[in-house]
C-alpha cells in the first residue's frame, strides 16, 4: 500500500464517527478503545499504545500505595477504634485529591459493618475549591454561589449523611477544604476528620481531640486522625492524587466535580480502585484481625 492510500485510510480511522462506531462495539466486547489515533498509526497500534499507558499509571499508582502503606497503616490504626463503636454514619470525600483515602477509607467501614451485621455507612464528595478563574467581585460571587450550593446539596442529602459523618482528605496544612464542608453540613450535624497526612508544625503530633485545631469555633468539636505528621509526605502524595487518577476536575461554579473528557479512562479508574481496595482489604486485615498480609510480611 502506498503512502497516500495509507495517510487516507488513516485520516478514515480518525472521523469521529467511525471512532464513535468502533468504540461502541468494542465497549460492549469489553476491549480497550483509544481516546485518539494519530496519523501515523493504525486502529491497533493505538489500542496497543493506550493500553500500554494505562498499565504504566496503574502501576505508578500501585507504587505510590507502597510507598505511603505505612501512613495508610497509621490512619486505620487511628480509625479502628471509632469504626468498631460505629462512631459516623457516612463518610465525606474531599474530592479531587481526597478521593482514593475517602475511598480507602470507607472500604475499611464498610467491611466491619458487613462483618457484624450493621448499616454500611454512605460515602459522598463534594469538591471545594481554594482558586478561582475569577477576580474581584466575580470571585466573591462565585465563592457565595459554591457555598450555597455546597450547604443545599449536603442538606438534601441529611437523611444519607446521617448525624454524624467523617470527613476525610488527603493532606491538612492550614485545612480551608475541610473547614469548607465542615460549615456546609446541616445544622445539628457532628463531624470528625480524616487525613493520610497533616502539617505537624500546625497541628501538633497525636490524632483524636485536638484542643486549638482551626475548627474549634464551628458547631461540632470534631476529632482530627491522620496517619503521618511528616512534612515530606504532601508533595509526592499530592502529585499523584491529581484529577486523572480520578478522571473529574473541580467545576467553576459548583461544589462537585465532573468528569473530565481529556483524562478520563475507564480502565485506569477501574485499575486504581482496584488496587486501592485490595490495600484497604490487606490493612483491614492486619489492623482489624491481627492477620499480617504476604505484601506487608
């Protein structure tokens, strides 16, 4: 075959609705589908070549598990206690980068509950947001709007949440998303809070009842636990909780995030949940049951 029949051919493969025609039917085969092919390549190169990246950052996840399972260990050691006495009714997901511990989280709940016959406490995110596209009275404007939104959504949502909810991030320095969902939770609402990491310089170095956290003028009086104080835990933990390990991004107006057409893959999600509550399993286990597991041994 010739080039120019080749660059044709291809330039066929990429319309949209032939891509949409085969993504279709290899969606319902369960195969890999591209997100793009590029000019110099065939429908199964490109397979070849997503199916290759979505491996690499799966297993880059699977890396990142490693390296912070003494902190994620740490956290559900803080956790057990609560957990056993059915201490919240729900847990809170500060979503993007809270995501996975939310979920980690919750798993860990839900397998007790499971085991003894109890309510399995709900899971639901809500996504604040520090930065604004806007400046000036636009900013404050939009700032009002999310937290409105934020205070209806958690309020329609009561009856779920319960009366009292966990609310669980990745890392707490000065702690404004937490103290976000915190004041959007319906009146009478008890909270307490979860991290894999905090700033030990701003928060102190024991988790449970922390006298002059920066929540002590809300509602509540919450408990604060966290799996590490360690100051170099945030940035590597951070970079790798970023939105396509989630596939959403932060919405401008509202406190939820939706999903992002650029870095969402199916099968990398699917890939990272997976591994994340096979960890959350193993650490129930050594935690919960006193069962070291062939990874931690």
């Amino acid at each position: 075959m010739d080039n120019k029949k080749k660059h044709k051919m291809t330039e066929n493969l990429s319309t949209p609705d032939y891509l949409e025609e085969v993504q279709a039917a290899r969606s319902i085969l369960g195969i890999d589908k591209p997100r793009y092919i590029k000019a110099d390549e065939t429908l199964d190169e490109a397979i070849e070549r997503e199916k290759a990246s979505n491996d690499r950052d799966i297993d880059d996840w699977r890396e990142v598990l490693a390296k912070h399972r003494n902190e994620f260990n740490l956290l559900a050691n803080e956790l057990r206690e609560p957990i056993e006495n059915h201490r919240w009714d729900s847990v809170i997901g500060d979503d993007i980068s809270g995501h996975w511990v939310a979920v980690f989280v919750h798993r860990l709940m839900k397998l007790y509950a499971q085991e003894n016959g109890l309510n399995v406490p709900t899971i639901t995110f809500v996504a604040p947001k520090s930065n604004s596209q806007y400046t000036g009275f636009q900013e404050k404007r939009s700032k009002r709007k999310r937290e409105r939104t934020m205070g209806k959504l958690l309020k329609h949502r009561q009856e779920r949440l319960g009366h009292s909810v966990l609310v669980v991030t990745e890392y707490i320095a000065g702690g404004k998303h937490v103290k976000k969902i915190a004041k959007a939770l319906p009146r009478g609402t008890h909270y307490d809070v979860a991290s894999l990491a905090i700033s030990g310089h701003a928060w102190g170095q024991e988790s449970g009842a922390v006298p002059n956290h920066p929540y002590a003028r809300l509602e509540s009086d919450p408990w604060v636990f966290f799996g590490s104080s360690n100051a170099s835990t945030p940035s590597s933990l951070y970079a790798a909780m970023l939105s396509h390990t989630v596939g959403r991004e932060k919405n401008n107006s509202l406190p939820i995030a939706i999903r992002d057409d650029v870095s969402f893959r199916p099968k990398v999600v699917q890939g990272i949940r997976e591994s994340t509550i096979q960890l959350a399993d193993e650490i129930y286990n050594e935690v919960f049951h006193g069962k070291e597991s062939e990874k931690a041994a």
